[in-house]
C-alpha cells in the first residue's frame, strides 16, 4: 500500500516518470515505422512498450470509494466538456445548415 500513500501525498517517483516517458517514445518510434537491426527487439518493443506503460500508470491510481462514485466523478468531468464544446461549435453548425 506505499503507492497509494505516494499517491495520496502528490509525491513524484523520478524513476517511475522516466520508465513511462521511455514507453511513449517506445510507441512513437513504433508507430513511426522504425525497424531495429534485430527482430527480437523489433518484436520486444511491441510486446512491451503498451502493457509496460498501463502498469507503470496504474500503480498509483487514486482511490474513489466505490466504483459507482468513480465512474460519476469522472463522467461530470467528461460530460461538462463535452457539452461545451458542443456548445460553442453550435452557430457553425446552424449557419451551414441554412446557409445554400
């Protein structure tokens, strides 16, 4: 249960910050379509660069209570953006739908 006390404290792991920015470069050389002499590695990098990263970032996820206020909690968040943005692109939309 340390991670979560780090968690809860705001507290950074330098290491941990280093291993998960090695992993989104791991993908963007991957998705670049860069090619290491040896198939192994080639084969190593897709295997491990993903699954490395979502455990890394999941070892200090923030705990909610139950599921139910997590998922609500979230949705808010993502709802109050949504309907913003939505919001704002709306004139657009109606101008070119009367517009001919």
């Amino acid at each position: 249960m340390v991670c979560m006390e780090i968690a809860s404290n705001n507290q950074r792991i330098a290491y941990i910050d280093l291993m998960k920015g090695i992993c989104i470069v791991l993908v963007v050389i991957v998705h670049c379509g860069v090619k290491f002499p040896y198939d192994v590695f080639n084969d190593m990098l897709q295997n491990l660069r993903m699954p490395l990263y979502f455990c890394l970032s999941g070892l200090f996820f923030k705990e909610y209570g139950s599921f139910f206020e997590f998922v609500i909690k979230k949705q808010i968040g993502l709802l109050s953006h949504t309907f913003s943005l939505l919001l704002s692109l709306m004139p657009f939309s109606t101008f070119s739908l009367t517009r001919k």
